[in-house]
C-alpha cells in the first residue's frame, strides 16, 4: 500500500499467528481509493497465501502436541516467497529446516549411488569441510549403514509406523530421526508416535489452501 502512496494509514487489528474467527477484521487500511485499488489483489493474494500456510501448519501440530515430535518444513516453496512461506510456518507452530542448499547438506539416493555407498558419500562431503549433514534412508539397512558411519541425523523415508519405530530402535539416541514423505493429517499423530524426533511435511507450503479474506471498500 505504501508503494501506491504516501498518504496511506495502515493498522493491523491481529497479530501474526493470532487465530481469528470468520468475519474478523484483521486489518484497516485509509487512504486514496486508487491507491487501495491498486494494492488490493496484491495485498490479498499474499496474505491468504500465507494466512492458509499458518493455518494448515497449525492443525499438523495440533495432531502432534503432547507426542514429543516437532514438525518441520520443507524448501518446498513459491520461487521467490520461500522466506515468507516459512515465516507462516513458524506462525503456525512449526519450525524451520533447511532455508536452503547452502545450510545443511541432505545426501539423498542419487548421491549414495554416485558415491559407491552412504558411507562413501558422508565421507566425501566431510572431505569438502562440509558440516550439517542429513542422510536419506529408505530402509532399515541404510538406517544402519549411516549409523555405521556416523550420522548425526536421518530422514527416515516413506517409512510406515512399524519400520519408524524399529529405526527409533536401531538409532538409540545416536542420531535425530526426521520421518519424512507422504504424511498427512491422518497418519502424522501415528509417525510421531512412533518415536522420531522430527516430522517434516512439505504439503503445509506445497499445498496449503488459501484462506478466504477479501478487502472491502467503505467512504471515510
């Protein structure tokens, strides 16, 4: 709005991660009626955008509250609005993994393959001074080879709750455990169950739907 004008007044009548009934006024905006009308889609699109990832986010950690599991996000994001997505998800309760490439190295199957192992391929990015460093396991053998070698943290995935749990077993405290693929509202209380330390859920920026708001016009 700001952009459109200088003579704006903007207040925001609730705060970011405040839940708010239907038909809630969640904020006033006064100034020249061309400069409303052009910001209003923009204004909105982003704020249901983000207003629906918060949402979504927040009933993932409803279902797990209580279980000891945290709910991660993903980088599963709009190009350009990854911040802000995962800003809506901390709004939501979540917390944050992985802003990008650059702040922990995930070694998924094409890496172990290209490696020779998963042991092979820890070993090689260790090499390259590389730290934070996550390793994606299908099964229960690769569970143990990157136990074996000395991982610090596993994305168990696809995995369903009897091999999560038999995982949880095998790590014993020696790595975090982040469970991972497919999870939905129906099966997360089940998987946190399970004993995994993380959940992580790429459909609460992916997919989450956008709440409904729209800005209504009104004479001064």
């Amino acid at each position: 709005f700001y952009q459109h004008s200088s003579d704006i007044r903007f207040e925001a009548c609730a705060g970011d991660g405040d839940e708010v009934a239907t038909g809630s006024i969640v904020a006033e905006v006064e100034g020249p009626g061309l400069a409303l009308l052009a910001a209003e889609r923009t204004a909105l699109n982003t704020l249901q955008h983000l207003s629906g990832i918060a949402t979504l986010t927040r009933a993932y950690v409803r279902e797990i509250e209580g279980t000891g599991s945290v709910l991660l996000d993903t980088r599963k994001t709009i190009p350009g609005l990854r911040r802000l997505a995962k800003y809506a998800t901390r709004m939501g309760g979540a917390e944050n993994h992985r802003m990008g490439l650059y702040d922990g190295v995930l070694i998924k199957d094409n890496h172990v393959a290209l490696a020779g192992g998963i042991g092979a391929a820890i070993e090689a990015a260790r090499a390259k001074g590389l730290e934070n460093i996550e390793v994606e396991c299908d099964t229960l053998a690769q569970v143990k080879e990157a136990l074996a070698a000395g991982a610090a943290w596993l994305l168990l995935d696809n995995m369903d709750p009897d091999t999560l749990a038999q995982a949880v077993a095998l790590a014993d405290g020696k790595a975090k455990l982040e469970a991972s693929g497919g999870v939905t509202l129906e099966t997360i209380h089940a998987i946190a169950l399970t004993g995994v330390d993380y959940i992580s859920v790429g459909r609460i920026t992916l997919s989450a739907p956008a709440v409904d708001i729209g800005m209504d016009v009104r004479e001064a």
